[in-house]
C-alpha cells in the first residue's frame, strides 16, 4: 500500500536523507508520506502522539499515530480535516451540548466544524493524517476537561498553539496537578476566550474512494461543499483529468490519494514554470499566489486539492 511503512505495515520504505527534524518541508517537494512515516515513527509518542510534516507557513498538516487515548477536548476557531491513512479513529465530540462518538474508518476523511469540542482517541498500530490552518494573531485554542457525561466544564486552559504536538503536553501535566483533577469538582474558570458551537451537526465521514467511484475524469468538484470566507475548501481530482490553471490567495496543499498527479507550477509572476510529479500516497505544498495546473496520471488518479478560503479583506486586497 502506497501509504504504508515501517512497523505500521508492510517493507520499511527509505527515509529521504533530507526529512528528519525538519520543521516543514519545503515548497515543490513532493513527500511520500510512507517514507515520511518511517523516518519519524519514533517520534509519534503520547500523549498526543502527533508529528508535524508541515508547520511553517499557512498550514498545520500532521501525521497522528496511537494508541493515544485523551479524556481532553480540543477546541479551535478553524475547522480540521482528518483523514485516515491506517486503522480507525474513534473521534469524540460534544454535539450541540451531547457526547458522542464519530468513528472515522480507514480511507474515510471527515472535515470537523471550527468551535466543536473534539477528543481524537487512536487505537495502536493507527494513523491518520490531520490538516489545520495556522492561528491568526490572537487566535486562542482552548484544552478542557468536562465531569460525567459533558455536562460542566471541570477545569481548561487556553493557549496560542504553534505546535499541537508540541504545545498540549505541558497543557495536560498541568490538568494533572490540577486541583479539579484530583477533587473532581470544577475549577472557578474566567470566561471563556471564545464562544463554542453548540449549534452546528458534525457531518458523517465520507469515505473518498466510494465517492470517486464510477465518476467520469474531472477536477474541482468540492468534496464538502462550497467553503465561505475563512472556510477549509476541498477540492477533488480524479481520472485523466487537467485542471485549468488556477492561483490561490494562500498556500495549497496536493494530496494525491491513488494513482498520482502532476503539477506544472510558475511560483513567480513572469517566472519559470516547474513540473513537480507527485505519487500515490504523497503530498506537495504550494506557495501562495503561485498559478498551477494539474492533471492526473490515467483513469486510477485520485487526491484533493486542500485550501482557505480568503477573508473578505484578503479577497478585496487581491
């Protein structure tokens, strides 16, 4: 299996001499994720059990193994994509005020609304791949912890987050000297920074491949539904497909899920246009405003084209 290495399944692929302890890999450098996998398995370890592949810039794109079972919620102000390479995730909301379980299954992807309180809970031998966007100035992620069933908030903490991998584990030992965790009675918490959504309905994953099945070759077909300003846009490709030159505001993310892609890119205006081949179970990112076109590689191609939508001040600024 093209996504597949290590002890996570199948021959250990070669690590690219040039990916461990790099913080985000570089623009135009196709990655497969199987060697990215192998070279930083060790590095997937709890309680989070979360690595970045690309973290620099505009996105948060992560690899997540297990077992890493969390009792903590996440709350963010953007929406996460989750996709699961290996394995099943079993992903707790709370729901309009209810805990519930999401089981997102292998092959399947889910894009998780922005403010719902979340729990990613991974079995062993598990992984998946999570994609973010980056904070904006002042945006604030919140960690919290409820009583019995969700029905009070028993103590949180809210944090500017760079790093989730990195940036929960001091949050959760501090939960653990807690006074709330140890008494079981809610901490006194100032108001929260942001307010969550207690609204919306979390969709049911979508399992991509079945989707795509029996389709007719085609590219920029949203797999989520449009996105409004701000919003996580996800666009297919599948088949023997050309995509018409397009150029985003913001960075681009190419997954390619089966079979593979090429994209011819020009990253500069009036600069020189660069053909980057990506393969089954790899990925590329794109820098902003780069104007690219994309075609899949015969009838068994599949992937995502992965983005933000621009604010309404970023779409009136060019």
């Amino acid at each position: 299996h093209a996504w597949q290495g290590g002890r996570h399944g199948g021959p250990r692929a070669p690590a690219t001499p040039s990916l461990p302890g790099m913080p985000s890999v570089p623009y135009l450098h196709p990655l497969p994720l199987a060697e990215w996998i192998a070279a930083h398995e060790h590095e997937l370890l709890p309680p989070v059990c979360n690595k970045l592949v690309y973290g620099q810039g505009q996105w948060k794109c992560m690899v997540v193994g297990g077992p890493n079972q969390r009792a903590d919620y996440h709350v963010e102000a953007g929406e996460e994509f989750f996709y699961q390479i290996k394995g099943d995730l079993c992903l707790k909301v709370v729901e309009r005020g209810i805990p519930r379980d999401v089981w997102v299954r292998e092959g399947q992807a889910l894009l998780l609304p922005a403010r719902v309180p979340h729990s990613p809970n991974r079995g062993a031998n598990t992984l998946g791949l999570v994609l973010e966007r980056a904070r904006r100035p002042g945006e604030l992620d919140g960690l919290r912890y409820y009583t019995e069933g969700c029905k009070e908030v028993l103590w949180e903490e809210w944090f500017h987050c760079t790093d989730l991998g990195k940036d929960l584990k001091p949050v959760i030992e501090r939960w653990h000297a807690s006074e709330a965790k140890r008494t079981g009675v809610p901490a006194e918490l100032p108001p929260a920074p942001m307010e969550v959504d207690a609204e919306t309905a979390v969709p049911a994953p979508m399992a991509l491949a079945a989707w795509a099945a029996g389709a007719r070759a085609g590219a920029g077909v949203p797999v989520f539904g449009a996105a409004g300003p701000g919003g996580f846009a996800a666009v297919a490709f599948w088949g023997a497909c050309k995509r018409p030159p397009a150029a985003r505001p913001g960075e681009v993310v190419i997954l390619c899920l089966e079979g593979g892609a090429r994209v011819a890119v020009r990253a500069a205006e009036g600069g020189a246009e660069e053909e980057v081949a990506v393969p089954a179970g790899g990925i590329v990112l794109l820098p902003e405003k780069a104007e690219y076109t994309l075609r899949g590689d015969g009838d068994g191609a599949f992937g995502l084209e992965l983005f933000v939508e621009p604010l309404e001040g970023e779409r009136a600024g060019g």
